[in-house]
C-alpha cells in the first residue's frame, strides 16, 4: 500500500521474537502465541495514536 502524499503515518516497532534452530512443537507454538501477542499490542498502538 502506498499513502497518498502528505498523510500522516506512524511506525511502531516491538521486541524481536527470536527462536532457536533446534525448537520442538511446544516452543514453537509458545514462540508463534508470543508473536501473535505482540502484533496484536502493536495494532493496538498504532490504531491509537491516531485516535482522538
């Protein structure tokens, strides 16, 4: 997606979710739920600092 020119924009950048090369299932998903968390927290914020 391309913004038109001049609108306004925020960028929101969380903790990097890091995962070892050798990870089972279990962490897999505990590494995929952590994920998940953080981009729905981080479309939280950016969704709010545009609200009033």
């Amino acid at each position: 997606m391309l913004p038109y020119p001049f609108s306004r924009g925020v960028f929101i950048c969380g903790e990097p979710v890091t995962v070892s090369t050798d990870a089972g299932p279990g962490e897999l998903e505990a590494a995929r739920a952590r994920l998940e968390e953080t981009l729905v927290d981080i479309t939280a914020a950016a969704d709010s600092h545009f609200k009033r």
